[in-house]
C-alpha cells in the first residue's frame, strides 16, 4: 500500500513541476524546472509500465536539453542594434514594457527620452531582448538612463553581451548614478562598482 502511495506521488510532483514550468515568464526557468518535471514523469510512467507516456516524456527532456545548450550560446544570435531615442521602435517598447520597466526603475519616464542621446536594442535574432538608454560623455563614459531585459531574457546574458559590445561603440565606461536597492544585486553581479560617480563599470 505504501509502494503505491510513493509511486502516485512521484507521479503527482512530476505533473505538479510540468504545470509551474508553464507560468514562469524566463524561457530558462521554464525549460529547467519543465525538464526536472518530465524527467520525475517520465520515471512514473516506466513504473506503471506506461511506455508511450515515457517516450513522450522523454522526448520533452531531450527538447528542453538541446534548448537550454542553445540558451547558453546566446551571443551567437543577439545583435546590437542602434536605436533613435525619440522614434521608432524604441518609445515604442518603452511605452510596451513601461509597467514592468518601473518596478524596477520608478523614475523612468516616456518623457525623459527626449533627454538621452543614445540608445541601443539588444535583439535575439528578431525578438526584443533589452534596452539601453543613455547619455554619452566625450571621454567615451556613458551615463545610463535605462539598463532593461525583458522577462524573457532576465538571465544576466543580456546584459553580458551588451558590456562586451559596447567598447565597439565607442564606450569605455558606464555609469549608473541613481540606482533602485532591486537592482544592486544586478548590478554587482555584472561587475558595478559603487564609486563618487555612482555605480561604475569600466568595460
């Protein structure tokens, strides 16, 4: 009795795990805790001698591997594109993502745009991925204005890739002055450090 107790309940958190992998927003997120699912299911299904369903689950965990090996070789299919900060695609997305922008950094506004001279998207082969906003000093230093991932792409390569390519646009030094306490961890883990000038990352 206790052996079917077990094994119904292997089954259970294995559909448990599959169903919470599909509300989480991070594509990486989703396909780990979706691939610890069906591997638990698919562990079930071989018990109750459920092959199809095995095989089916199975299938779902090769899929989830080889996508997360192409999650972690992202710098092959982001692209920097220049952006106008004041047309086109990006008060576009700044308007889209302005909700989720804010929570982040309250003191964004549309409005301020017009204040920046540069902006870049970060695009994942077609996709929007990120957002960077500033203002560029003639010593090459960057005051940032917006630093932004998109749900999707909040997994640190966004901006990993955006730092290594900078320097090729003639940035050799970023800074963050105003800095919400959400986003220090962010900061710090990406190589920030706090000086006079605020956040700085000499790239």
């Amino acid at each position: 009795m206790y052996n079917s107790y077990i094994i119904e309940g292997i089954g259970y958190l294995g559909s448990m795990l599959v169903v919470v992998s599909m509300l989480m927003v991070s594509v990486k997120k989703l396909r780990i805790v979706n691939t610890a699912g069906s591997t638990i299911f698919t562990i079930y299904a071989l018990i109750i001698h459920s092959y199809p369903t095995a095989l089916m689950n199975i299938c779902l965990v090769s899929i989830n591997i080889y996508q997360l090996i192409k999650l972690e070789r992202h710098d092959a299919s982001y692209q920097l594109v220049r952006g106008n900060a004041e047309a086109g695609a990006v008060p576009y997305l700044l308007q889209y993502y302005l909700d989720d922008i804010q929570k982040f950094f309250p003191y964004v506004r549309k409005e301020g745009l017009a204040e920046c001279d540069t902006a870049f998207m970060i695009l994942y082969e077609t996709t929007p991925a990120g957002l960077f906003i500033g203002n560029k000093r003639d010593d090459g230093s960057m005051d940032i204005w917006l630093d932004y991932a998109m749900p999707t792409f909040r997994d640190t390569s966004v901006g990993t890739f955006l730092y290594r390519q900078l320097p090729e646009e003639g940035v050799k030094k970023i800074i963050s002055p105003e800095i919400p306490e959400s986003h220090k961890q962010y900061m710090k883990k990406m190589g920030f450090v706090k000086t006079d000038e605020g956040f700085v990352k000499e790239l």
